[in-house]
C-alpha cells in the first residue's frame, strides 16, 4: 500500500505531461504513472546505420509488430486504419511527425454550421490562451500571417521549404490554392535547452538531436523539478471506486509484475482514445458494472481517426528525399465545408518531403514497381530520392458503431484485457478522400510528377485516436463534462483526445495538449469546490 | 557464416532467392544481394519476420519441386517470378528483409550516391528556399469561418 497522493496521472504523454506541469504549481502532491520506460536519445534509430531497419522492429509505429515489453497487443482485425502509437516517458510523441497544426473556430460549431455531430461545449477562443501557451512549452516553428487560422505567433521561425517544398509552393501557386508552412514543433533555433534540427531526417521515430519536442524532454524535465513523481514501469489494471462511487486509486503492476495498490485523491486518465476506454472499460465494480463513468454507455464508443488519403509521384531530379523533416507544409483549401461537394467538413493537405532509400526500395516493391532481376538496378534508380507526395487528413465523424471494445480473448503481458477495434470508414469520408484524391493528383501534376501513385487509407494510419470519452453537458451523451470531469465520478478527469466530440481535419496534438491545460487551470480555478 | 534460425537448406535457397532479386552489376558496380557480406546480414536480421520467411521459403521449395538453388537458371527465374506473382505476408516479408540489408550496404549506398552513415551527428542540409513564393497566399482574405 501506497502513501495517498492527492493527484494521481496515468500516462506521460502530450496530455499527461502537459496536465501534471500546469498543475504542480498547487503544491499538491502529484504522481503520474507511466506503463512505459524513458527513452534515452541514444537509443533513437538515427543514431545508427540501421535507421530505416528498426521502423520494422523496435521502433514500428504498430504495437502490434513493434511489440516492445511496454507495448499491449491491440485486435484490429476489424478496422481498415491499424492503431499506432508509442508506450513511453513521452508516449506518442516520441513517435509523432510533429506536425502542429490546431484546430479551426469551425471546428467547434459543426452543428451549427453545418448541421452535423454535435457542437463542442467550449470554443476556440476559450483555448486560445492554452494553444499559445503550450506552443510556448513544446517550442513550435512556423510563419504569421497564415490566411487560413486566427492570428497566432510561432516562436520559430519555419522550417526549410527545400527542393520538395519549393515544387509544392509552385504548384499550389499555379493552381491558385492556399499552403503555408506547416507549424511543427521541431526546433529551428535552439530553444530551452534543445538544439537547433540538423535535418537528420528521421523524425518520427524520435529525434536523436533532440530537437523535435516530445514531452520527455519539454514538459516532463520541468515538472519533475516542480515535485512530480513519475513513476515509470507501472501498468495499470484498473480504477477502484470507494463505497460512495467515487475514484479511490488504481491497481497496477509494476516491472516485476507485483500487484500494488495506489491510493488517490483524483485521478486524471491521460492514455489516448484507445488506452483511456480500455482502461475504463476494465474498471468494473458493482457500482460501475459496465465500466467505471460508463452510465452513458459511450466510453469506447465514437472512435474517430482521420482516415489519410496518400497520393505520391515522382520527379525527374533528385529531391529532398530524406533528408530534412517529413513535413514542412500544408493546405487548408479544402478545410472548410463547401455546399457544391458531396460530403460535409473538409481536411488538411499535409505535403511529404520525400523517404528513405530503404523504405522507397520496400514500398516500390510491394506495389509492383521494382522488378527482380537486371532491371531491379536501374528502374530503383529512377525511384530513389524523386518521390514527393501529399496526404489529405480527413475529418472522420463521430459514429457510435466505430468503437473500443475489450477483447474477449486477447491479453496483455500482464493479463489484462487488450482493447479490440470495430471501425469502419464513413459514405461521407470516402467522399471526402476521392475528393482528396483527385485534388492531390492536380497538385502532383502540376509539380512535375508523374507514376502517381495511391494509398487511402493508409493502412498503418491511426495516430490520431479521439472521441471515445466525448465531453458535453448532457450525461446521457457524454462522458465528461465541459472541462475533462466525467458526470458520474467526480474526482475522474479525461484529458487525453478521448474526450474530443469532432475529430477536425488535422493533426490533433497541440489541441490534445492545449486542452489538457485548460482542464489543468479548471481545476486549480476550482479547488476549493471540485467535487460539487 | 552463421545460419541462426533457418536449416542448411533454407539458407542456400534463401541465398539464391536473394540472387534471383537483386542480381550484381557489372554497370552500376553493385554486388548481388547474394553477396556474402549482405547474405550475413540478411540472416542476422530476420527476427520478428523468421516465421513468415520460413513459411516463404517452404512454399519456394514446394514451386521448385526441390531445392530452388539447384534448379537451372531458366527454371529458377520461372519459379522465382510465380513465387512473386502468388504475394502475401511472408513473400512481403523476405523482400522486405533482403531489400532492407541491401540497401544499407556501403558498396550499394555509395554506387547511389548515398553517405554510408547514420543520420546522426552530422545531419544534412536542406536550402531554405524562396519565401516570397508565398507572397500570392498573404495576400489572400482570410479563410476560416467566423463563428459568432
């Protein structure tokens, strides 16, 4: 048995980390528990000669295939789009693209303007103060001025267009469409104790250089120092509820696989779309027979993950290849919900540098493109390095049918029930990626390339795992209310993408995180009655 | 040269598989992926797909009626290219394993024009590019939707 602690944490990614620096500044007594391990930036793939290798082995984005010790196996026998994600000190930003875009005004109102989901209980402009800061905390890069976004300044400046950034711009120039650079967290200038990027190249499975912010190195050190306890290694089982329904503490095991008991306060679920219904899911008590918060029966249900429609071509010189960060740019011409489209909503253009020699090798092959034999040598040649390409970053409405469910038979390493995955992609997505489709092959066209090629969805493509905790004012129809509370227990806090009610079209994390902070500020604004 | 995991069998096909998939060039002045060097790589790097490419090579042995390395050059070349056309997982395994211990060969990546070294300390340099390309996009009005 544990010492009682008064906040109590799971998870240490971009919700966690971002929730227990806001609030160490209370002096109360905080302890984040972190199934994962830290990662030294040694250890980070671009350190070696088998860089592209360990995308394949220990550093796969799929748990399934990367299947580290830390990892939990996930069935997602039954979704087109396979969850991604990373178990660590950081969590998945360790193994994010950082890219950084926020969400839009719009994007809070779908109802109202558009007739559809439902409206967010909070607003833009209420997030506005924890976007700036939380760009502040992570270090973002961008440019002013983007057209497409209420005013915002990036403390950095952009990262380099480069070869296949410049094509990109031309040929969005001549087609009249709006780009910007894309707002990244990887440090252009050095910045609290980071270093400036050296285009390793190689971001996502973690930056070597340490200029890319995961928040083991942003939010993590400075929390620490402020008297949080992370306590690494400890899998949590489940949430107990004392005998008035209210949380007590979590069950968890630690590396050595003991059971322990951690008493708390409150406790604040920080493990994504995914990891937080599960661990709901499995908090069965006799007052929460269908999981812990679950009156509304909604935790696991409106899983959303963006469903990304890949186009790529190929140019008649060498470009960037790998050599800089994946992503340096973006569109939001086709953001905003057009009547004259058959679909509602929009997505992000998110525009690829290009990939590794290995990786070209790997995916041309599969797709047919690289012969065996003496023509392997030269058709590889015309490959290697001249790839460009665009993904569109559909927004995916919610749809109580995609859903985490706990797998009947399936196990964790610690015997706890993995979480299963019923998805299916919407009439109104695969509108919307046709739609995509179609645009990113103008822009190819116009940039020069030719051998397009599709992938949509991409298969390996759930990064982004919102909605199935959603937050609102209604319990009957969600989770948690306005400010990460869940309605049933009201020393439970969600802060992770769970709670999202609409998933948007971009890459969720510096909304993730900013709301994260703002749930952080309700509770210090409401000690002193926060159970009421 | 070690075997690790696969029987004596296994291997040599394995070996002559790799041949059979990226050959030498004499014009680009590459080995094969038959080379010894990159032979033991592959065979250091089977780990999490060594199942798959057992199964892969059980199925190149029952196309080839035998041993796929003893069959004549002809043959092989036919058997090789039914083996790609019946795909799956374990095919996409061993291509995926030979192809990514090729192309991390010194000889390879050099004869590519690609420095034979980690990503890490050294980096690379990316041209910062013409900002005014976006002079047409400031000038736009603005965008996003208002929503109050």
């Amino acid at each position: 048995m544990h010492e009682k602690v008064d906040v109590l944490i799971i998870g240490s990614g971009a919700s966690g980390a971002a929730v227990a620096w806001s609030l160490a500044d209370t002096r109360m007594r905080i302890l984040c528990l972190e199934q994962g391990d830290w990662v030294k930036s040694s250890d980070y793939p671009s350190n070696g000669r088998d860089w592209e290798a360990r995308l394949f082995s220990d550093f796969a984005v799929n748990p399934n295939r990367r299947a580290r010790p830390t990892d939990y196996p996930i069935n997602d026998a039954n979704s087109p789009i396979k969850v991604v994600n990373f178990n660590g000190v950081g969590g998945s930003t360790i193994m994010y693209t950082a890219h950084f875009p926020r969400l839009h005004p719009s994007d809070f109102k779908v109802r109202t303007l558009d007739g559809v989901a439902e409206d967010w209980p909070i607003d833009y402009a209420t997030l506005e103060p924890f976007f700036a800061e939380n760009d502040r905390m992570m270090g973002v890069s961008g440019l002013s001025g983007d057209p497409a976004y209420p005013p915002k300044q990036p403390p950095m400046p952009p990262l380099p267009l480069g070869k296949s950034g410049t094509r990109f711009g031309q040929a969005m120039n001549q087609l009249g469409w709006h780009w910007w650079p894309s707002d990244s967290t990887i440090a252009t200038t050095d910045y609290e104790g980071r270093g400036r990027c050296i285009n390793l190249g190689h971001c996502t499975p973690g930056c070597a250089q340490g200029a890319k912010a995961s928040t083991d190195i942003t939010y993590w050190p400075l929390a620490i120092r402020a008297g949080v306890e992370l306590r690494t290694m400890c899998r949590v089982r489940e949430i107990t509820v004392d005998a008035n329904g209210m949380a007590s503490g979590v069950i968890y095991y630690d590396a050595e696989g003991r059971e322990h008991f951690q008493p708390a306060e409150v406790v604040i679920l920080a493990c994504n779309g995914v990891g937080t219904p599960r661990l709901m899911l499995n908090s069965v008590s006799a007052k929460f027979p269908n999981g812990i918060a679950n009156s509304s029966g909604l935790v696991g249900k409106n899983l959303m993950f963006h469903p990304y429609a890949l186009n790529y071509g190929y140019v008649d010189e060498p470009l960037d290849g790998n050599r800089g960060p994946p992503l340096c740019l973006w569109s939001q011409e086709f953001y905003e919900t057009d009547p004259g489209r058959d679909f509602v909503r929009g997505y992000t253009f998110q525009f690829g540098r290009g990939v590794g020699a290995i990786i070209e090798a790997i995916v041309s092959s599969q797709a047919g493109r690289l012969p065996w034999g003496e023509e392997h040598h030269s058709a590889y040649r015309k490959l290697v390095n001249r790839r460009i390409g665009l993904s569109a970053i559909c927004e995916d409405l919610p749809e109580e049918h995609n859903r985490v469910t706990l797998d009947p038979v399936l196990k964790d390493s610690s015997g706890i029930p993995a979480p299963k995955i019923d998805y299916t992609i919407s009439a109104n997505s695969h509108k919307m990626m046709q739609h995509g489709i179609a645009r990113a092959r103008e822009v190819l066209t116009a940039a020069g390339a030719s051998n397009i090629c599709v992938e949509s969805p991409i298969l390996n493509g759930g990064w982004h795992l919102l909605g199935t905790a959603r937050m609102g004012t209604d319990p009957e129809r969600s989770v948690v209310n306005p400010w990460g509370r869940c309605h049933d227990v009201k020393n439970l806090f969600i802060v992770d993408g769970s709670i999202w009610v609409t998933s948007g079209g971009v890459n969720p994390t510096s909304t993730i995180q900013a709301l994260a902070l703002y749930i952080a500020d309700s509770i210090k604004q409401r000690l002193a009655d926060l159970f009421d | 040269m070690p075997d690790l995991d696969l029987t004596a069998e296994q291997a040599r096909d394995l070996r002559a598989l790799a041949g059979a998939i990226i050959p030498p060039s004499a014009a680009y002045a590459v080995p094969g992926a038959d080379d010894e060097r990159i032979f033991a790589d592959i065979l250091r790097s089977l780990e999490r797909d060594r199942d798959d490419i057992c199964r892969a090579l059980t199925h190149l042995a029952a196309l080839s009626g035998g041993a796929f390395a003893d069959l004549e050059p002809a043959r092989r070349t036919e058997v090789a290219a039914a083996f790609r056309e019946a795909g799956g997982a374990p095919l996409a395994a061993l291509v995926r394993v030979v192809l990514l211990c090729y192309y991390r060969d010194d000889r390879v990546m050099i004869s590519l024009g690609l420095e034979p070294r980690p990503p890490f300390p050294k980096g690379h340099v990316v041209e910062q590019g013409d900002w005014s390309l976006l002079d047409p996009v400031r000038a736009r009005p603005r965008m996003y939707r208002l929503v109050d």
